[in-house]
C-alpha cells in the first residue's frame, strides 16, 4: 500500500477526456464501465448539460444495482429537479414492471436537519452500494445562503470507505479539488484510527492467546496444533484483512464529456439594465425569453417595469424560491409561478412568454422548449453562469439562441470585492460564537447580523460555527471580483471577454463594437443627420455610397433588434425595415434604381428630392429633348431644373433608366419614354411610347 501520509491526491486509476457531438449521450460514451467500479472508488463525472446524467442514473447504473442486489441513492439540490427525477424513475419502474422504486432519492437538504426525517435519510444513504451525487456544485454554490451544506458535504465524503461515490455536474471544475482534498484527509485519519488499533489488537491476542509446549512460550501466531488456536489463527487473519480493506486507498475514475456549443450561442451584451427592459417590452425578437435575475427585489422590478411599458401581465411569470409559499399580496404571482413550475417538471415546456426567475432553476429541470430562443443571464460566478445558460435544452442541431449578458463596471465590482472581503475578514476571526456573542451580535445589528448567523454558521444548540465551504466560496468569490474590478479599470471590455471564455467563444474588437444593444441618443442623431444630408445633396445615392450608410446603420440597428437584421445587411428590404425602427428615421425610405441594383434613391415622407417640374407635357418633353440634342444631361437638367446627381452623372444608362422611372410616375405621361435610336455614331435620343401603352389608341 502507498503511504497516504505523503500523498497529496488520491490517485486516478482512470481518465477519458472527449468532446461530444449533438446527439451524443452519457450512456453511449461510458459504455458499460460502469460495472468495473468499485467500493472505495470515487468517480467524477463532468458533462455538459443535455448529454444524460439522469438517463445513466436511472437506466444504467439502478440496473446494475438491482442485478447486484444493492442499494443506490441519488442526491439532487432542488425540490423541482427532485420532482423531475421522480417523475423518471416512476416511469423507469413502470417500464421494468416492478411495483414498488428501489432506487432512494433524496435532497440534500433532508440530510441537513436535525430530525428524525434527517436521520432516516442517512441511515439509507449508510446501507447503499452507489451514492450519486448529482449537480454536486450545490456544496459551493449554496453555501453562502446554507450553512447546512457543511453537514451533508461532510456526512456523504464520510461514507467513501464502503460505498462508490459519484460525483456529477456540467461545473465540477472548483468542488472537485475540495471533495478529493476531504475524502484524503479522512483517510489519513482513518489509517491512523487502523495502526492504533491494529498495535493494540495485537497486544490483546498475544497476551490471550500464548501456551507453552515442551516447556517453551509460543504464541499461535508461530505455530498452532490444537483447534481452538487454528480457530483463532483465523479469526485473527480476517480481522487483519478487514483493517487492511480499511485502509485501501481510495481511487479516482474521472470523465470528462463536453459539447461544443460557441456555434449554437449568439451573444450580446448591455450596459444597463433600462436597456434589457426596453429590448424586452420592445417585442422585436422572436421567441420566448428566460430571464435569471441575481435578487428577488431584482426580478420584481424588472417584472413591475415590463408591465408598466405595456407588456401583458399574463405573458409574464416570476419564480423565486418562496414560489410555493402563499402570501395573500403575492397570491396571483405566486399561482402562476406553480402552474410554470409544475410544467417545467412535467412537459419542459413554458407556458408563459417571459420567464423571470432566480437561481432557484438554475440547474437540473430541463427545458425542452425550442421556442425559447433568448436567455438573459446576469452573475459573476462562472458555475452559476453554466448552469443557468445549461437550463435551455437544444431540441435539433441547428438550433440557435441569442445569449444576453452584462457588461459590467468596475464600480460594482469593487463594491461587490470589498463585501467579500469583509465578509471573508470576519468569518475567519468568528469561526466559533457562542452564545452570549451571538445575542451580542444581534442587539448591535439585528437585520444584518441575523442573515450573516443564518446564512453562514451552523448552531448545534450552544454555538455557531462557521461553514468552512462558505469560507472557501466567499475567498474565491472576492478574489474574483477584484480580479474583475482590476480588469474593467483598463478595459471596459474585460468582463465581456470573461464571459465569452467560460462558454468559449472569441471575443475580436470588431464584435465588441456590433455585439452591444446599446444605442445612445447620439447614434440615433448620428444616423439622422446622415439621413437629411444625403436627401439634401440630391437623395441619388450609387453603390459604394449606399453600402457605407448601409454598414453605419446596421451596426444599430442590430444593437437595437439583431434577431432580424444579422446576416441580412444586403437586402434593401431590410435597409428600410431598419429605418422603421426609430421614430426619428421613419420617414425615411429607399427605392432602387434599375434592376441591376447600382443606384438608389432615397424618399422622405414619400417624396423624392428632385423630380420633374410641375406643369409638364409631352410638347415640353418634346422640345427639351430636341433642343438638347443627344445630351442626356441636358435633358436632365432642362427636366428637373437641376444638375443630374453625383450618382447618375457618370453613368448615362442608369441615369436613363432613372428619368424614364420618373416620367412613367408622372401624371399624363405614363405612356412615354426617353429611347435611343441608331447606332454608335448615328445614335439619337427621342421619345417613344412605352411598350403595351394604350397612349394614343
């Protein structure tokens, strides 16, 4: 046996690492590997949301139990995923015909509490082969709001010396390390436990077990004739390999299993949360929107806000973690929130149009819906940012959602680094109060202090003491934050690229600059005034000069609705359809000259700025086409009393093509066109009837 006093990590005895494809699932990549796992193995699976933890769970490894004739348990961290997993596994049972569920799931808050539910939980857990511990993140992740993760971290590490312990989640990367480092200490601890009692079991037999032959002590250990000796030769042997078994080394198998999903996410960022709520209400994205919010009070106000902006109150549902608790003022929010909850769980559908909720969804319940197509996410924690982006279930392979995330300031973020850091600061010098302290504390500061005794310490009924995860998560969490505070003081941009790391995705200057929905006053200006300057300067705009006001105008406008204007920026269409989306360019629109696409007018309130002069005839034609002699310009001029545009005045054929569009638009003369006869030298300019025109019949 290694000794464990050296060692600083338990083993790893196996290790798969791939990327996988849509379609890909937990089951088909391990196989059946499962069945080579063993008491005392600890096995890590990290894999991305979608790809089947609780199909394996249920379908595999309960299978595998049940033909063993053991035991197994899944832990999950929310009562809505924990009705979720029940719903599978009654289905399970039905399918395999059995009557009653010999599969154990639990929440691991049931093993937190001091009463008798408490300790019939963990006397099952103590009874079963496998211990699943799925989203196993939950020890980190709430322990800033529940001290009783401590208790359920430390009962379930406790078991590894006669169980297989699985640890699960698409964001293992930060408790794994805390897990292993625990189960090791115990171990130590536990071979030390075994030496004393091995040096004090020997002592005991030597003394009890000794005889004399031929005048000489022997022990049995040396050699053993009578049956009473032999048996306890035996008896000795099995307890020295039962101490050995005890002091095996506990082993690592870790998987890894990640979808690339950097193509099927299309981000954007904002500034403000006004921003959100006007892109929100606006209603200009297709799809549905889940929108996670950091508070209570936060999700309200945006709720209250789309409301008061005219968005219908029933498109709308809030969820937070008292969805369940009836409060009289709350009564019509809280309804909708249980029949969203309770179809998340049993369809995986919304029902709603906007879906506001806190990290109370923020892993486990699975939503199959591909008419959401718009997540919102707004935290610091890059597991919590995973899990939230994780909820959203791809249903095909192309499908695609538009990520919204914010942009953040260094303002906030030291603000948020130097509650940490008091936090961090006074949980470190307060790791144990006693009682007489604690009353201290709470005549000093009632409110405050209250949430900290809550939040951060467990009370065993004469002290609080504090939660060593919620230390760790509280460090990391300030170290974070400054870390981010530091970053924005150089580069606005820091956060942004931050978050387009943990989902992988690049993060060019070029997209920065597109990627915000954004769009100031002065962008609105800006593009007004490059409106009334082009109309003034004729409104004839060619190629090159359209697709630079093009290319100005998309970068809003996709700030503004993406969704619409992404990939489309060639189609005059939806140049126009731009134009609509501010009050200020909506008079503007822009018509094509000629099929060939190469020249554009722009109209403003319906009305071009040059056109012929009022008063017109076919006599007036006649003689300005005449007196002009083969000079399109001319012709142009005498028409509109006006030189020809910039656009038109190198390109006679378009500049053709464009007065015969306004003759034909002009009252009386429909019928009648400019059209060049002859050829070459001899080429003339006249008029002619148009083609099928009923003028002079």
């Amino acid at each position: 046996m290694k000794n464990s006093e050296n060692l600083k990590q338990l083993p790893v005895v196996e290790s798969d690492i791939q990327k996988v494809r849509f379609g890909d699932t937990l089951s088909g990549i391990l196989g059946s590997r499962y069945k080579g796992w063993k008491e005392r193995d600890v096995i890590f699976i990290h894999v991305s949301t979608g790809v089947g933890k609780t199909f394996f769970s249920v379908e595999d490894l309960y299978e595998w139990a049940m033909e063993q004739g053991v035991e197994i348990a899944i832990l999950v961290n929310r009562r809505v995923l924990r009705g979720q997993l029940w719903r599978d596994i009654r289905e399970h049972d039905l399918k395999m015909n059995r009557r009653n569920v010999h599969l154990h799931l639990f929440s691991y808050q049931q093993l937190e509490g001091d009463g008798e539910e408490s300790e019939r939980c963990r006397e099952i857990l103590m009874r079963c082969r496998y211990i699943i511990c799925d989203e196993c993140h939950y020890f980190l992740m709430d322990a800033l709001f529940n001290p009783g993760v401590q208790r359920s971290f430390d009962f379930i590490t406790a078991l590894y010396t006669d169980v297989t312990l699985v640890f699960m989640s698409a964001t293992i990367e930060h408790i794994k390390p805390l897990l292993e480092k625990r189960i090791l200490e115990l171990h130590k601890c536990r071979v030390d436990e075994c030496k004393k009692e091995i040096q004090e079991y020997d002592a005991r037999v030597y003394e009890n077990c000794r005889y004399k032959r031929n005048g000489k002590q022997r022990s049995f250990l040396e050699t053993s004739e009578k049956d009473e000796e032999v048996k306890k030769s035996w008896e000795y042997q099995e307890t020295m390999e039962s101490y050995k078994k005890q002091m095996a080394l506990p082993q690592v198998r870790e998987y890894q299993y990640i979808r690339d999903m950097a193509d099927r996410i299309a981000v954007r960022y904002f500034q403000a949360e006004e921003e959100l709520i006007e892109l929100i209400a606006g209603n200009s994205l297709p799809g549905k929107w889940l929108v996670f919010v950091p508070s209570k009070k936060f999700g309200k106000k945006i709720r209250e806000e789309l409301i008061a902006k005219g968005v219908d109150v029933k498109k709308i549902v809030y969820i937070d973690a008292e969805y369940d608790v009836f409060t009289a003022t709350d009564e019509f929010v809280q309804k909708r929130a249980k029949e969203e909850v309770h179809s998340i769980v049993r369809t995986g559908l919304l029902q709603c149009q906007i879906l506001i909720t806190t990290s109370v969804l923020d892993n486990g319940v699975n939503i199959k819906d591909s008419q959401v197509a718009n997540i919102v996410l707004m935290t610091e924690d890059e597991d919590e940012f995973k899990q939230m982006l994780g909820r959203k279930r791809f249903t095909s392979e192309n499908e695609i959602i538009n990520l919204f995330i914010f942009m953040g300031n260094p303002h906030l973020f030291s603000k948020r680094a130097n509650a940490y850091f008091m936090t961090y600061w006074n949980l470190c010098d307060h790791r144990d109060i006693c009682l007489p302290d604690a009353y201290g504390m709470l005549m000093e500061d009632p409110e405050r202090n209250a949430n900290v005794l809550s939040s951060y310490y467990d009370f065993d009924g004469r002290e609080h003491h504090s939660n060593e995860l919620a230390i760790e998560e509280v460090r990391m969490r300030y170290l974070y934050c400054r870390k981010v505070a530091e970053g924005l003081a150089s580069d606005k941009y820091f956060f942004i690229r931050e978050q387009m790391r943990w989902i992988e995705k690049g993060c060019t200057q070029e997209w920065l600059e597109k990627a915000s929905i954004h769009i100031s006053q002065n962008n609105v200006d800006e593009i007004k005034d490059i409106l009334d300057r082009l109309y003034q300067e004729g409104g004839v705009l060619n190629k090159v000069k359209f697709d630079e006001f093009k290319g100005v105008l998309m970068i809003s406008a996709q700030k503004i609705e993406q969704g619409s204007f992404t990939g489309k920026a060639g189609n005059i269409n939806t140049v126009n359809a731009a134009l609509q989306l501010r009050q200020e360019w909506s008079a503007y629109e822009f018509v094509s000259v000629g099929d060939d696409r190469k020249v554009y007018e722009l109209y403003k309130n319906g009305q071009a700025l040059n056109n012929l002069f009022e008063g017109l005839t076919r006599e007036n034609l006649g003689q300005i086409v005449n007196e002009c002699k083969n000079d399109l310009k001319g012709i142009y001029e005498g028409l509109f009393k006006v030189s020809p545009p910039e656009a038109l005045e190198n390109d006679l054929e378009t500049l053709s093509v464009f007065i015969n569009i306004k003759l034909k638009a002009y009252p009386g003369l429909e019928g009648w066109m400019l059209k060049s006869f002859g050829k070459e030298e001899n080429k003339k300019i006249g008029i002619s009837k148009r083609p099928h025109s009923a003028v002079g019949k």
